[in-house]
C-alpha cells in the first residue's frame, strides 16, 4: 500500500490528519495535501473537526426572567435550562400546540 493509500484509508476510517501524520512519520501539512488531493479525485472523507452529533440549527434568545424559570423548572428535573427549552419547542411544534399556546388570533388555516 502506498503513502497515499494509506493515508486515505487512514482518514476514511476518521483518524486525525495529525495521528496520520504522527503515525506515518510525516509532516501534517502533507497529509493534509493528499487528503485535499483525495476529494478532489472523488474519495469519500469526512471533514475532520465537524461534530458527529446532530448540529444545533439556531439559538434563541430570552430574557432573564424566563431564563431563570427554565433553570429552575430544569433543575428539579435533572436538566439543563437548555435542554428544557429544546424539549418544549419541540413538543409544541412537534404536537402542533403553537395556535393553542399563543393567542394571537393567527392559525395555520
């Protein structure tokens, strides 16, 4: 198997452009040629440095008041304040609850 072999095996498996580099006795600026190199010629690796886990999409700003509510109901739950509120805007939008929460006399139709 050859360098560059090697190196896409190793980065397709998810191992770090810095373990590669360490691991093959090479500079990390070489490594992280032939692995741009790799995609150009269509290989599949994943851009290192991304999160596995599912992306937060947005953030959502809230006052004070409501913040230390959302602590204080997400602490007798064992929580975060922030996951509380994903938990809530979830299931409001999940259940379809915004017309019965809000009374703003707007509806979906």
């Amino acid at each position: 198997m050859t360098t560059y072999e090697s190196i896409i095996s190793l980065a397709q498996a998810r191992h770090q452009p810095a373990r590669i580099a360490d691991r093959l006795g090479l500079s990390r600026e070489t490594v992280y040629n032939y692995i741009s190199r790799a995609r150009r010629e269509g290989h599949h690796i994943p851009h290192f440095g991304q999160r596995q886990t599912e992306p937060r999409v947005g953030r959502v700003v809230v006052s004070t008041k409501v913040l230390r509510r959302l602590q204080s109901e997400a602490g007798t739950r064992g929580i975060t304040a922030g996951e509380l509120a994903t938990r809530l805007l979830e299931h409001v939008i999940q259940d379809d609850l915004v017309d019965a929460i809000l009374d703003d006399e707007v509806s979906n139709g």
